[in-house]
C-alpha cells in the first residue's frame, strides 16, 4: 500500500513537471484549439499518462519524450473527433439551409417572392457546379460563418481559407455572368 501511494505521489509531481511541455505540444500539434479544447486535451492526455503509467511494469526511461509521444496522439484522436462532430453539425445545418437563411445581400428586390426563390435556386446551382474545397468554403459564407470560423472549421490558414473564398465568390459572379444573372458593371 505505501509502495502504491509513494508510486502516485511520483506520478502527480511527474505530470506537474511536465505540465508545461504538455500544453506546448497541445499547441504545436494543434495551433487553432480554442482553449476549451486545449483544457480537454490537457486532462485526456494526463488521464492516459495515469493509465499508462500505473499499468506499465517496465520504467520509462525519457519521460519528456513519452509524454510528448502520448499528447500528440491522443491531441490528434480528440481533434479529429472534434473534427468529425463539426462536420457532421454542418451536413445537418446544411441540410435544414431555407432561403431565408441566405443574407439579404443576396436577395434582388424583396417584394418579388417568387423572383427570389427562382434567384436562389440559380445561384445553389451555380455554387454546386464549383470545384469541392472553394463550394465548402462558400456554403459556409453563404449561412453566416466568417473567415475565421471557417478556418477553424477546416483547421486550415487564414490566408488558404480567404483565397478559397475569394476564388469560390469570383467563379460564382463568373456563373451568375454566364447565365445573365449578375451584371460586372454594376458592382
């Protein structure tokens, strides 16, 4: 019994000692986490080194790189599981899109309902028909996310996420031209 406790007690100081390079490599694996996530990480991570560790019979020789080893994945495992749950929040968002969720900046001429159904139905259209990473981005746009939220959504760049937009809405403007919708002239 005193082994045990004298085992944890070495365990608690250890992780406290390492708790520094935990959240370095939280970061450096993940630079985006917000630091809700972070914190969740954090905790999985000194929750498995504790299993690890108290289940383990050999000894570890280089503990800092052990640790790093052991927050990497498991920042990777909850990332990708983050990851995956925003995903599928956006397939279910994207699915219950109405028209009235597309912004008014959109929308030519309120007063002419049918006009804006048939307006929205030609600019879907014309978003579907774009190359897959530039329609993610621009969906997204179109129901209200910002660049950043984008961004972190996809877990890439700024500058990738603003490029993909800026590229989608100029092939959409290029459609909408294509079709007689959207006039160059006039923005």
């Amino acid at each position: 019994m005193a082994k045990s406790a004298e085992k944890i007690s070495e365990i608690e100081i250890t992780i406290e000692h390492f708790s520094q390079l935990i959240r370095s490599a939280i970061r450096k694996t993940s630079p985006q986490i917000d630091l809700s996530d972070m914190d969740d990480i954090e905790q999985e991570v000194k929750i498995k080194i504790w299993r690890e560790i108290l289940k383990s019979e050999k000894e570890i020789h280089n503990f800092g790189s052990y640790i790093w080893k052991v927050t990497y994945t498991t920042t990777c495992r909850v990332m990708k599981k983050i990851f995956l749950q925003k995903k599928q929040l956006l397939l279910q968002r994207e699915s219950t899109v109405s028209i009235e969720d597309i912004p008014q900046v959109l929308m030519h001429n309120p007063d002419r309902q049918y006009e804006k159904k048939e307006l929205i139905e030609l600019i879907r259209k014309a978003v579907d028909t774009l190359i897959e990473s530039r329609r993610q981005v621009l969906k997204l746009y179109l129901i209200g996310m910002d660049l950043n939220e984008i961004s972190e959504f996809f877990n890439w760049s700024d500058g990738k996420t603003r490029n993909l937009l800026s590229r989608g809405l100029a092939d959409l403007r290029q459609g909408l031209f294509e079709k007689g919708i959207y006039n160059k002239e006039s923005s």
